[in-house]
C-alpha cells in the first residue's frame, strides 16, 4: 500500500509539472500576444479579422437556412477556433454534434481545448462526459487512448483508480481487436499497471489475454511476455498464441491490402468483411464493420449492410439502436436508413412517443426523391396499423389521423418540393381502404377512398379497376362488383380486352340472363369503339411508313440519277477516269453488305480468303454470291478462334454435305466472318436456322449472301417492329437470368411458345428479353401479373411488344460524298493535300460548291425571285467553264 500512496504522489506530481509547464506556456503566448506590432502588421491582422467576421456571420446564416450542411458547420468550427473564441466554438461544435456524429479529428480537438481549460473537479467531469459522447460516435482506438490518459491524471480522486481501469477495460472491449492499433491499448494498459506497482498476477493476466488475441505484431509482445516473466510461458498460453498467430497470418495479406490502398478503401473493406463473414466470429465482424465505416461514413449502402448484420445476428438492443441512431445522423438523406431504423424501434419494443419522434425527424432529413417520402409514411403506417387492437376507437382514430396527414402532406409539402406527389397509384389510400374494409368493416369508407383514387387519373388504367373490383368482390357485394365492372369497361384505355373477360366472366357466375345480355351489349360496343380508334391510329403510322418508303426512294432514284450524271461527266475527263472507277467501287459495296470489297488477282493474301480470292464469290446476275446458290455468310465469330475452317466445317457438316468454307483473314489474323458454301441448295435454309446459335461465348450470325446493291429490299433484321399484342417485352432482367428462369417465371401466366433474351455481340445480355404467348389474352394477363415484379432484386418492367421501327435516316449516307463525311479540316481540294494548304478559288465558289453538295442531299433550297427561276437554279449548278470563269473574275 506504501509503494501504491508512492506512485500515486509521483503521478500527482508529474501532472502538477505539466500543468505548470502549460500555464507558463500559456503566459509566454500572452506576452508574446502583448508584444506591439508595426502598424502594417496591425492593418493587416485588422483586415484579416474583419474577413473572418465576415465569413463568419455569412456561414452562420448559411446554417440557420440549410442546418444538415455537413461542409458548413466543419468551416464555422474551423474559423471559430482561429479566432480563439470558446464560448461560440463550444456552441458550433454542440451544433454539429446533435445533428451529426463527428469525425476522430475534430472531436480530438474538441477535447485537448476543453483539457487545456480544465482545472478544478466539476469541470472534469463535463470533460467526461464529452469523452462519452465521442465513443459512442466511432470506433477509434485514438480517441479511447486520450480518454484513459486524462482519467490517469483524476487517479488520485476518491474511486480514480477503480475509473481508470474500468475506462481501460471498456476500450479493450471497443478496440482491443483493432488489428493494427489494438495494440497500443493493450500496452497502455499494462504501463499504467506498471507505473502503480500492481500486483504480478494482474500483468500476467494482462499478457495472457492480448496474446490470445490476433493483432499485428503480436510476435514482439510474446518475446516480451518471456522476458518478463520469471516462470515462463506456460503451454496453455502458447497454444493460445499460435492459434491467434495462425488467425493473424490468414487476416495479414488483408490488412496490408488496405495498408497499401489509397482512399476511401470501400472494394478492399467489403472484401476484408466478407471475409470475416465467413469466418463467424461476431466480435471481429463488429469491429471491421466499425473501422470500414470510420473511414467511409458518408456511404449509405455500407451502413445497410452493417445495421442489417445486427439486426439478423447479434440482436443486442444497445448496439442495434446505437448503430441505427449512427447511421441516419451520418446520412440522413438515405430513406432505407430511416425506415430501417423505426423497424429497429419497433423490433426491440421503444415507447410510441419515441418512435413518432424518430419518424418526423425523418420527415425534415430532407429526402431527394419524392417516392421517398411515400416509403417512409407507408413503414410508419404500417407500424401504427400493427399497434391498433381494432377494438379500440382511441389507437383506431390515431390511425385514420396518420392517413388523412400523409395525403395532405403529400398534396401540400411534397407536390410543392418535386412537382409531383411521388404516388401517382394512389398505394397509401389503397391501404387504407383495405383496412377500413378488412379490419374496420367499413367498405362505405373504402368505396369513397376507391372514387377518390379513380378522380386522381387512375380510371384508364385495368389494373386499378381490377383491384377496386377484387375489394368489392372480397368485401363487397355483387350489385357494387358489377358497377366497378362497367366502369372499367367505360373507362380502361390500356387493355380493355382483359376487362371485357372479366365482366363476362362475371356474368357468367353471378348474373341473370338480362345481365348477360347487357354486358355482351357493352362489351361489344366498346370493343369496336376500340378496334375503330386503333385502326385509324394503324393507318395513320401505315401512312407515314408510305411517305418515309417514298421519300427513301425519291433520295434513291435522285442519288442515281446524280451518279449516272457524273459518270457522264467524267467520262469525258480522261486524267478522272481511274478516279470515276474507285467512287463507283465505293458505292457498289454500300453500307449494308455483308462481304468486303472485292479484291484483284495480284494483291497479296492479307484480307483476302484462304484458299482463293474474293472474286470467286461473286455473282452478279442474281444478286447471290457464289459460283451456285448454296452459300451463307457467317458473321461476328470470335476473332480468336482456332483453325475457323475446320470448326465451321463440323459446326455446319449437320446441315448438308459442305463443299468449301473460306474465312476471312486480314494483317492481324482472323476477321470474324466467313462463307460457307453447301453442295446443294436445300441446305442453306438448314444452316439459317442455326442464326446466332452461341459459339464461344458469341452468338454466331447466319444470313443468306445477298447482294444488297442488287436486291435493295432485302433485310436480314428478321424480327417484327410492329405491335405484338401476343408478345410481351420484358427490361431490368439481372444479367444472370436464363431462359429456365423465365419460363418459370412466366409459365403460369399461359402457353409459351417461343422466349428471346436479348444479348449484344458479344453474347453478354443487356436483361431485355421477348415472350411469345398463345394469343393476346394470355400475354395481357401476364402483363397484368409480371409488372413490377422482383427477380433477384431486380424490379421488373413489363408491356406489350411494340419494337421501334428501324429508321433509315439513322443509318450512315454513304451516297454523300466524301468531303461531306469528312471535318472540315480534311476537305482537301481536287489535287490532295498540298503542301502549302491554301486555295486558289476565290471564296464565292466555295460557298456555291457548298450549296451544290446541299442540293445533293435535299436540303438546298431553289433561288427564288428574278427572271431566272428553275433555268437560273440549273444554271448555277452547272459547272462553270474557263470561258466562265474568266468572266466572272472580269466582273469582279
């Protein structure tokens, strides 16, 4: 006990030191505070302080309008402490703190200026509890140091000693498993056992405990622990220690992963708790939980992904609410976060009151969808609805209230923010008729919720009708079920078919003969009201498919005309004639073949065909290429592809006997495409039907060798771009999704005959993909069914196969010349790129080539006006001769 009162007067006295050390500190800055400047140094210090003040004042109005500005409230902390003043830096940091938890650096330097001011025994303990309000933001190893050594220095108070070791075990409990900076924990600890002269067995239970514990360099403190001990190491210590040393080598090349990367670390974190996840240990998931999130604090995916761990695992009240509290004050904007919390709440038995009061902090967080407001009020009516006994009026009157605000607050606070009030089906009044029908037998009040829901542009759609009629058909009776049908049938704009069957349906089960009468009477009426506005609707776009298909021809027939015009032109022109020959090569090969151009007899073998030249395919008489019509061009193989002769040779040996296969090579190796050639013509419809069969891990494209120059109508493009009323098209499918996972997916909605899931080039999918029903029946219901259904965590989008017409205008216009394709910088003269790039036509000719090529395309429009008319358009398209333009320079 003597050598304990020793130590402790030896610690007193080393703290009396260094508060006498810090208050002479603090008086040579006073003096040096008292020292006079010069008058330019005054001025400046004046200026400066005037633009603090300002920024200041300008920061605090910032804050007053915007409090959840994150940015804001760290800047006014950062003035505030320049300026030296506490009593508002004390209030800024009060501020932020409610609102936010604070990061390790800006509450270490809360507590060293409150330290530094702290003297007498109360004021220690507001130093406490500033210290508790730290911890609980974040796990940092930093911040429980500093909170062990300054209760070290109230050691010597009544109960010190008992305060320092429990503040010590309870940052071992926090970060004793830091695998980097657990350490230093654990040694404090023992220094601090050290310096008081504890007894042996507490430092020996000390070493014992951290050796058993995986952290970095945990080899050095087992050579410490022999030194240190006059027994040794017993064999239960270290068996102990090398199985944490066996843990700490399978967690090492982790942390030296995230040692070596740069921030924010959020791949090499996930990875780090993944694998942790399988290791199981609660506690080390916990804290790399913790440090992945004291580094990426602003990222709401990660504390959804910890929140939910608790919520499932541990199942710890404190820490489940702690860390919900945690993770909306770090990202309030995230509704998940939110909803997730009042769950939370709800699962671990919180009062009403405290609950209300979490949901309308989440009310002012400040969502950035208007579909997150109508979230969180449906989590917290669905709590109020689980906390009604229904026998009660007071809890049921709560209840109806909570609607009746949600509607108006969405009509009001919502609209008003976003333009929109985030629930166009109306979801949160369909709830509330449900339970006014189910649990209040009040299906007066949920047909009055139901007409409401109607009026707010809901009518033209099938499936709320259907809804409303399966309330009235639950709930209801069938005079009220028959109306709702009726309607639907008056109303629904979308599939009015499928409504038509329902109230047939009906008829069919509940009502009389007059009944049924009427509503075959209505439905056919309605039906071709519907089929009239479709086929006008049909023969305006048949309309406009006419003028398009015509104006594609005109600009044809104008293009060849164009063309004939300047072969004429230029045959005359000898020193052209070579020139004349490459532009109709070019035009003969347009944008739609298949085959490259044709090369010559001579040129070497690069870009031409094993085995013979592009010339043996040519047949200019059908507009097929081959010598016979037994050939197929296969395209978008895969350039890496071994020997593609022979593998082709036995991919298409199952179609027919095959003469000849010749793939096309260029430089660098194989292009990617090829010909097949079959002895007999009746297997070329044989090998089209392996069109974009999957070849290592490509779909391989089989089409005829068609002349596209020759036959201009021809499509390869094999699918319908009109409606598909028996098809339905389905996008937002996860990209591992099958086709075995479809058809389960759709099989009940009615008889599949064909599935298409769409892939780029590549063979990888974009999750788009086709449905082919029986009839149309079938494909509405599904539509009706599948809609916004969940695959995978994917939302579904389904509708009728309508796919976009392919425009013409979309596709390059290789018919336009080629200066027309070219940056204006590329547009050389008729003798190339010369050395000096100037020209020597005067400008006003180049503005008439220019319109010239804009006539060429359509675009140009005719002179009007003057006697000239049509003849002086002619003219000046005209190309001008010597004698033309000789006088045309006279006259200038």
């Amino acid at each position: 006990m003597a050598a304990t009162g020793n130590a402790e007067e030896t610690q007193l006295q080393e703290m009396e030191e260094e508060a006498g050390m810090e208050r002479e500190m603090d008086s040579d800055e006073e003096e040096g505070m008292g020292i006079e400047n010069s008058d330019d140094e005054e001025d400046d210090s004046s200026e400066d302080d005037k633009e603090n003040e300002a920024e200041i004042q300008r920061l605090e109005e910032q804050l007053s309008i915007n409090a959840f500005d994150y940015n804001c409230h760290v800047d006014l902390i950062k003035l505030l402490r320049q300026e030296g003043e506490l009593p508002p830096l004390r209030k800024a940091r009060q501020k932020m703190s409610e609102l936010f938890p604070l990061t390790e650096e800006i509450w270490l330097d809360w507590l060293k200026d409150e330290i530094r001011l702290t003297e007498e025994e109360l004021n220690r303990e507001k130093v406490y509890e500033l210290f508790e309000m730290a911890v609980k933001d974040y796990i940092c190893p930093e911040i429980w140091l500093e909170y062990a050594q300054y209760s070290i220095g109230g050691m010597g108070l009544p109960g010190g000693m008992e305060k320092v070791r429990s503040i010590f075990e309870r940052a071992l409990t926090a970060v004793g498993l830091h695998m980097t900076k657990g350490a230093t924990v654990w040694e404090a600890y023992r220094e601090f056992e050290n310096v008081i002269l504890a007894t042996l067995e507490r430092i020996h239970t000390l070493f014992r405990r951290q050796l058993a514990i995986p952290l970095m360099d945990m080899e050095g403190t087992y050579a410490e622990y022999e030194e240190w001990s006059d027994q040794g190491v017993s064999d239960t210590v270290s068996q102990k220690y090398k199985r944490a040393l066996q843990q700490m080598e399978k967690s090492k090349p982790y942390e030296e992963t995230l040692m070596a990367a740069e921030p924010p670390k959020l791949a090499e974190y996930q990875t780090y708790i993944d694998y942790e996840q399988m290791e199981g240990d609660p506690a080390r998931i916990q804290i790399i939980f913790e440090r992945a999130l004291a580094e990426n604090c602003l990222v709401p995916d990660m504390w959804a992904k910890y929140t939910k761990y608790l919520d499932r695992q541990l199942k710890i009240k404190d820490l489940v609410l702690s860390s919900h509290d945690r993770a909306v004050r770090n990202c309030p904007w995230t509704m998940g976060l939110w909803k997730n919390y009042l769950l939370a709440l709800e699962r671990h038995g919180a009062d009403h009151q405290t609950i209300s009061d979490i949901f309308e902090k989440a009310l002012n967080a400040g969502f950035i969808q208007a579909t997150d407001y109508v979230n969180i009020w449906e989590a917290y009516l669905d709590y109020l609805r689980r906390r009604v006994d229904f026998k009660s009026s007071r809890e049921l009157e709560e209840l109806r209230a909570a609607f009746t605000r949600s509607l108006d607050y969405m009509k009001q606070d919502v609209e008003e923010r976003f333009s929109e009030s985030g629930d166009p089906s109306c979801t949160i009044m369909q709830v509330w008729a449900k339970i006014e029908a189910l649990h209040c037998k009040n299906i007066q009040k949920a047909r009055e919720l139901w007409d409401s829901i109607m009026t707010k542009g809901n009518a033209k759609f099938a499936n709320m009708w259907l809804e409303y009629y399966n309330l009235e058909r639950s709930y209801g009776d069938a005079l009220h079920c028959r109306k709702a049908l009726h309607r639907a049938v008056q109303c629904t704009a979308d599939y009015p078919e499928h409504v038509c069957e329902v109230l047939l349906t009906f008829e069919r089960v509940e009502g009389s003969l007059e009944d049924w009468d009427a509503a075959v009477q209505k439905t056919e009426i309605r039906l071709n009201r519907v089929n009239e506005q479709r086929a006008k609707v049909a023969e305006k776009e048949a309309h406009l498919v006419r003028q398009e298909e015509e104006k594609t021809e005109q600009r044809r027939r104008a293009k060849a005309d164009k063309k004939n015009q300047k072969k004429g032109q230029k045959g005359s022109r000898p020193g052209e004639k070579r020139k004349a020959e490459d532009e109709d090569n070019e035009d003969e090969w347009g944008e739609e073949s298949e085959q490259p151009p044709k090369r010559h007899r001579g040129e070497g073998n690069h870009g031409s065909f094993r085995g013979g030249g592009a010339e043996e395919f040519m047949e200019t008489e059908s507009g097929l290429f081959g010598r016979r019509r037994g050939h197929v061009f296969i395209s978008n193989l895969a350039f890496s592809m071994e020997d593609p002769e022979k593998r082709l040779k036995e991919l298409f040996e199952s179609c027919g006997p095959v003469q000849s296969v010749r793939p096309v090579y260029a430089a660098k190796g194989f292009r990617g495409y090829c010909y097949v050639q079959f002895e007999g013509k009746t297997s070329v419809p044989e090998a089209l039907k392996m069109d974009r069969r999957e070849v290592d891990g490509r779909p391989m494209f089989v089409s005829p060798c068609v002349d596209k120059n020759k036959n201009p109508d021809f499509k390869v493009f094999k699918y319908n771009t009109n409606l598909e009323k028996h098809k339905i098209f389905i996008s937002g499918l996860p990209f591992s999704c099958t086709k075995e996972q479809l058809e389960e997916l759709c099989k009940d909605q009615g008889t599949i005959k064909d599935i298409r899931l769409v892939t780029n080039r590549s063979g990888k999918p974009k999750g788009l993909a086709y449905v082919e029903f029986e009839d149309e029946a079938q494909a509405s219901q599904a539509v009706l069914k599948l809609d916004g259904t969940v695959l995978q965590e994917h939302t579904l989008s389904v509708a009728i196969s309508n796919p976009p017409r392919r425009n013409a205008a979309d596709k390059p216009d290789f018919s336009r010349p080629m200066g027309a394709m070219m940056p204006r910088a590329m547009v050389y003269g008729s003798r190339g790129k010369g050395r000096t790039q100037l020209s020597l036509i005067p400008r006003s000719l180049h503005r008439q080539t220019g319109a010239e090529s804009k006539a060429e395309n359509g675009t140009a429009p005719k002179p009007t006006g003057g006697a000239s008319g049509d003849a002086g358009f002619e003219a000046q398209a005209k190309p001008m001769s010597n004698s033309d333009f000789a006088k045309f320079l006279l006259r200038k």
